[in-house]
C-alpha cells in the first residue's frame, strides 16, 4: 500500500497526494509579473502529477524582493498575469499555491544569472530593511532598523498580497519565515537585537511574525489553508532552534496556521549545514508530534521508496521536493508507478503510460 498518494485534506482544500513542489526562484519575473516561463515551469510540474504548486518566494512589496527578477503581488496589476498560471494548473488536478515573502536584509541582490552578492545603487540596487541594523554578512549593507509604525506597514504589505492571490485564484497561501529573510530575522536572536518590544524575549521575537500571520488570516477565507515555512534550526549556536520552532509552530497553529513546511538554515552565510539525505526529515516529525500540526517535511528527498516512508511513519502530512523535480518534472507520475499508487495521468499521455517500463513486462504477459 502506498501512503504518498493518498489525498490530504486542509480545511475545504483536498490534495490529490502528498508529493508537493518547494517554492524555489527562477529570477524570470519582469517588474514582479510571471512570464511565459513560469507558465511552462509550474504547468509542467502540475502535468507531472505534483499536488501541491507552491510558486516562488513572492514579493509583498518592490523593496522585499530578493532579486530584480523575483516575482510580486504588491500591485493589483500584477495580478491577471497569474491568471493562465493558476487555472492551467487547476485543469491538471493540482492545486495551486504561492508564498508570500520579504526578503529584508537579504534583498537587493544579483540573480545567480548576473552575478552573486548585494546590488549596488548603480546596478539598481535598493535600500534594504531588517530586524536590525545588522548586516547579513560584511560584504551585505547594514539594514534599517524597521520602526513599529513600518513594521504595521509591513504586515499590512503582506495582507494586501494575500487579498491579490485570492484574486489570482491561488488556494493556498504560504508565508515565509526561513532562510534568513525579514521573519526569519525576528525570530532568531542571532539577528534581532532590538531593544523594544518586538526583540529579546522568545515571546518577543516571535511577536512580530505571529503579527503577520494574524493580519493574513483576517482577509484569506476561513476555507482556504494557511502554511508557513520556517527554518527549524540556525544550525548555530545561541541562534533559533528545534525547541524555539516546537513552540512558535503551537503559536501559529493557535493563530490560524493549518500546516508548517519545515526547512533550515539561511540566516548565516558561512553556516553550511550538514545536508544529507532526510536530514531535515527530523524536525518535521518533531513538530508534527509535539506541536500537533500537520507538517512538510523537505530536504534531499529523491526516491519514491524514501518519500512514501516518510508519510507512512507519520514523520511528516507531505513532502516538498525542490531539486529533483528541477531535474525530472514527471516524478509523481513514475513514483506512482513504482509504488502501485493511484494517480491520474493526463489524457494526452495515457499511450505513455500503456507503455511505460513500469507495465511492460503486463503487457508482455497479455
């Protein structure tokens, strides 16, 4: 029997299975718009069987991007280009989703294409904002300090982008606090070190984040799930931790949050953590038991085998595949195979299927 084909249910939206698409940047927007590359990028996955499409990180607003090519949902103009985008991906039985994100001191930088490092002012680069006036690394500006009355503004930044991917017909919405970006910035003390009361405390540093979270609920409908990918660990000593994410993951599930899609590391540049296949796989479990949320559990899942187990033990409700998808966009569709799940090959592929390595030797038996 196969688990990770069997459909997930959060609030009113069903996932056809278990295997969901990482959000990772493909630096192609034009002016935050997705182009003609993200509609074949996304849609081929959705016609590779995927079930969850989680776009890129998606800027709130033009200062919050990671990169000039980065996409965005900060302007009600932007959000017809998504349209051939979500409903493509709806015709293939998948479900779409975006995450919305700031990328804070991390932002106004090269995309991998151009070069690598922080932007400056005459290659159109930006003034960047954070927790706090601390650099990302010494080759990065220091951030402004956001203010109380910015940071207002900020989470209003984020409720208005959840408004726009409603109208863009996404059903899901994911709010990013990893990988050092603004959120990630609040929760960890390595990079907080403001002296109000959005710094210090854990109750503090996570005040911000649950801030947003609260502000995106209140506008995105009750029937719709809301998930939050975190980073489980600093991977650093006095940084952000398992512990820490146990009960800031019962905080959001208290503030609405229906799912966490656990990750790590990103906040130090001359951290490197010790990656491995299922090496996150851990955290996810954790939180799922301990915090009693569903969870995403990512991280060098590549073989159909490895990510079916990860759902039959309980260590994780799906798993988030980046990289492999990259590589091969048809994976569900062979993993199904390999697993004797049940999934639903697009019509105009069925000759493929007939024929595949998986049926051949049934077909030789005929």
């Amino acid at each position: 029997m196969t688990h990770l084909f069997e459909p997930l249910k959060l609030r009113e939206v069903e996932f056809p299975n278990r295997v969901f698409l990482s959000p990772m940047c493909q630096y192609a927007a034009k002016l935050g718009h997705p182009t003609d590359w993200h509609l074949v990028h996304y849609g081929a996955r959705a016609v590779g069987g995927v079930g969850l499409i989680l776009l890129e990180a998606t800027a709130v607003s033009p200062e919050g991007r990671i990169s000039p090519g980065d996409l965005g949902l900060w302007s009600d103009a932007q959000v017809a280009s998504y349209l051939p985008i979500t409903h493509f991906i709806r015709t293939q039985g998948s479900i779409p989703g975006v995450q919305l994100a700031h990328a804070g001191r991390k932002a106004s930088s090269h995309t991998p294409y151009t070069g690598i490092g922080p932007l400056d002012a005459a290659a159109g680069g930006w003034p960047v904002v954070g927790a706090s006036a601390v650099p990302f690394s010494p080759k990065y500006p220091a951030p402004h300090e956001l203010s109380v009355d910015e940071l207002g503004q900020v989470a209003d930044h984020f409720a208005s982008a959840a408004k726009r991917a409603l109208l863009a017909e996404f059903a899901v919405v994911e709010i990013h606090m990893a990988h050092g970006y603004l959120l990630h910035s609040f929760l960890s003390p390595l990079s907080n070190q403001r002296k109000d009361e959005y710094g210090g405390s854990f109750a503090q540093r996570v005040r911000f984040p649950l801030e947003v979270v609260r502000r995106v609920r209140e506008v995105w409908p009750a029937h719709l799930p809301l998930l939050v990918r975190i980073s489980a660990t600093d991977w650093a000593e006095g940084g952000w931790d398992l512990a820490q994410s146990i009960l800031f993951s019962a905080r959001l599930r208290e503030a609405g949050v229906d799912f966490i899609d656990v990750s790590s590391g990103g906040l130090l540049p001359e951290v490197v953590p010790p990656a491995a296949p299922n090496y996150q796989v851990p955290f996810a479990a954790a939180i799922k038991q301990q915090a009693e949320i569903a969870t995403g559990a990512v991280g060098l899942i590549t073989e159909a085998r490895q990510a079916d187990d990860i759902i039959a033990t309980a260590q994780a409700d799906a798993v988030f595949m980046g990289r492999e998808l990259l590589r091969n966009p048809y994976w569900p569709l062979q993993a199904a195979a390999s697993l004797g799940g049940s999934i639903v090959w697009p019509k105009a592929y069925l000759r493929a299927k007939a024929y595949s390595v998986f049926n051949i030797k049934e077909l030789l038996d005929s």
